[in-house]
C-alpha cells in the first residue's frame, strides 16, 4: 500500500482548483437509469469512486465512457437493464445504494446488496427502505441482500423522514420522479448535493419544487430525457484546502470555492483568526496574525458544520491557543484519528462524541496510519505543520475522495511525496 511523506516547511502560497463534488458525482451518476437516452456528467472528479460506481452501473448493463482525462463522463442507460447489484462491487463503496431507488422506478424490481465504505458507523438503510416502502415497494432483506419490488409501479405518497439522510433524500427523489402523482417528502435532507441533483433532474425533464428546504415536492412524470450537467464544486475538498494555509500560515486561493457551500464553516475559521474572502474565481484564505483561536465545533447536517470537515478542523486545532471541544453528532465512531494526532504530540481526550482539544505550540512529525478517507486527510494537515517528517500510511483511503493531493499541496509549496507500496 501507497503511504505520504510530508516535510513540514512553513507557510503555504498559491492557487487550488477544486474539483467536482465526488459525493454529488456518486448521486448523480445512478440518475442515468432513470431514462434511456444519455446523461452528460461534466467538472467529474477522477477518483477512485467514481470508478467503483463506473463499475457497478457497467455491470447493470449501462454503457459509461470518460472523456477529457475523466472530467467528462458520458453513460446510457438504453439496454436491458440488469437489476442486481453485485456484493462484489456494493461492499466497496457505501453511495452503491443510491442505485436502489432509480432500478426500482425503472424496472419496478431491485436486487441491491447491503453497501459498504468508510467504517465510520452505522449509517442504518432502514431509512431508505421506509421511505421507499412509501413510494409503494416492498423490501425484505435475505442474503444480505435488499429485494425490493413495486407491482404496479411507484405511486406517489408523503413521507415524512426520521432523519434527514441525505442518501435517503436521494433515493427518495430519484425514484419519485417516475412514481405516478405527487410524492411529498418532509424532514429532506438539504445539502448542496441534493439541490444538484434535483438541477440535473430537471434539465432531464423531473418536475421537482423545494431542493434546499425540509419539504421536496415532486411531480411524477412518464419518462425522462437526456441531458449534460456540470458536477457542482465539492465543498469538503475545498474547505479541506482552506484549512492548508489557516495551519501553515500564507495565503491560498481555492478556485471555484462558494462561502454558500460553507457558510457555517467559514464563520467558525473567522472565530479562530482565519481570513476568508471572495474573488472573481474562488476563495482567499490566510491566517491573520499569531496562532489560531481555541473553538468549539458542532456537527450538524447542512447548513451546519460538516461531519466530513470535523477531523481536518481537528487538525487545526490541535495547535490552536486554548482548549476546543469538537461533538460529532452525525456518525460514532468519528474520532478514530486523535490517537494518530497524539502520536504527533497533540493532547486529545475523547468521551463518547465529544473530543477536548487542549492546544499545543507544536505538532512532531511520526509515522501515523489513516483510519478513514477525513482522517487520512487530517494527517496530512497536520503534517504540514509538524516539525520534521511524517508518513502517512494506509492511503487508499484518500484516493477514494482527494484527486492530485500530492500534486496541489506542492504547487504552493508543500514538501509532500507519495511512496509506493511494497
């Protein structure tokens, strides 16, 4: 397996274009089975997921093609289609099941095999199968399998959410663009991903009101068409390289960057004495003078403080003037990187969901291993700013959802590598 060695070697200056939102990407590219005509996915992100759903949805009979080194992604969805996700290919990536809801509208039947992913909790699917359950399919659960099936097709129905999962959002509107009449689905999740779906939804024909509120409303219709749509900004890579420079030091610009993708997270980097502004192409970032300001964070579903931003914020902190303490309210299991942290000299103490983070002046390199896709970006964070070097290992992990780190960071000056595996 691939490790990263990073040198920490002071501030950090430069430009980094931030790619298309790999979690939009994974919502986006199920939406194909919806209609028989193509579906056009530009400003793709080229990471190891998106391969893995390339795969799933190659074994469901759709053709997919990458154009443009992978920025472009081409699919139709005109064949017969298969309605069985392989273990095989759902085991690897956990967004495997957002395929559940579009074969079901498809087709009428699925087969979709218990996902996997980053083992960060339980992220139940019973969620999904009841607002599905609403739509009118029946789904019971045998060989660790899903088999859901809708005699008569879909039927429009209103359902209200225990959670607002953003994964069942999508499942929810996917499959309700194709059910018989209105579909009314309350307690939705409101994240920019889901009001990029429904964008893209819409240029297919979807008649869909209330994307970025609690309450969606959809209309279904008999068919949909083809169309292009471009991936909207990946707002967890970008604030992931607003957090280089507000621990190094310098000043980075984030092409493409929006505070609207990240309002919550901004304010809490102004709290801790970090600069952030609007350009004509993106978003400035420098440290303002001396070391950063101890701050609490929250994790909430969005508008809130991102779950995915919670263990690079972390690594912020753990140099920070004063004691944070940071809640994980979303997912347990969420701090699995604080005793790599600590073996870099941070002094963490986690309790349940809540970990305190008592500053320190500065952070020692050491070899330290990556427990999930944040946490392996976390490390490199930190790394940056540690005296001497730190190797990073178990990496796999951060190809799943950061393309080019090593390349990005050295354009502004990072002593990163990556060290092949033996």
């Amino acid at each position: 397996m691939d490790s990263i060695l990073v040198k920490g070697n002071g501030p950090l200056n430069g430009v980094i274009p931030i790619a298309g939102a790999k979690n939009a990407c994974l919502t986006l590219m199920p939406a194909t089975l919806l209609s028989e005509e193509p579906l056009t996915l530009t400003n793709a992100p080229r990471l190891s997921d998106i391969r893995t759903m390339t795969q799933l949805l190659q074994s469901l009979g759709v053709e997919v093609s990458a154009l443009q080194a992978g920025k472009v992604i081409t699919m139709s969805s005109h064949s017969d289609i298969n309605p069985v996700a392989d273990y095989e290919i759902v085991r690897k990536m956990r967004a495997s099941n957002l395929v559940l809801g579009p074969l079901l509208a498809r087709l009428g039947h699925a087969v979709v095999s218990l996902p996997g992913g980053c083992a960060i909790g339980a992220r139940p699917m019973d969620i999904h199968i009841d607002a599905l359950a609403a739509l009118g399919a029946e789904i019971d659960l045998r060989d660790g399998y899903l088999h859901a099936t809708a005699k008569g097709g879909l039927k429009g129905a209103v359902h209200e959410m225990r959670f607002a999962s953003v994964g069942a959002t999508e499942n929810f509107v996917m499959a309700a663009t194709l059910a018989k009449g209105t579909s009314v689905l309350k307690n939705a999740a409101r994240e920019p991903e889901i009001v990029d779906l429904v964008a893209c939804l819409r240029r297919m024909g979807a008649e869909i009101e209330g994307e970025g509120t609690p309450t969606i409303t959809i209309q279904g219709v008999d068919r949909l068409r083809g169309a292009t749509h471009p991936v909207v900004t990946d707002r967890i890579e970008l604030g992931t390289y607003m957090l280089a420079p507000a621990i190094c030091g310098g000043e980075v610009e984030c092409l493409g960057g929006r505070i609207d993708l990240l309002s919550a997270f901004c304010e809490k980097l102004d709290a801790a004495g970090i600069s952030v502004t609007e350009t004509a192409n993106g978003l400035k970032v420098a440290r303002k003078n001396g070391r950063v300001r101890a701050v609490d964070v929250v994790t909430e579903p969005f508008p809130g403080f991102p779950t995915d931003l919670q263990a690079q914020m972390m690594a912020l902190l753990c140099t920070a003037e004063g004691t944070s303490v940071l809640e994980e309210k979303i997912f347990e299991n969420r701090f699995m990187h604080a005793p790599e942290l600590m073996r870099m000299g941070a002094k963490i103490e986690v309790q349940g969901g809540h970990a305190t983070v008592h500053g320190v002046e500065k952070l020692r390199g050491a070899p330290v291993m990556a427990t999930d896709l944040r946490a392996s970006v976390s490390l490199i964070l930190a790394g940056l700013a540690a005296e001497g070097e730190t190797l990073v290992s178990r990496v796999y992990h951060l190809d799943r959802g950061y393309e080019r780190v090593e390349e990005k960071l050295r354009a502004c000056g990072a002593q990163i590598e990556r060290v092949a595996g033996h």
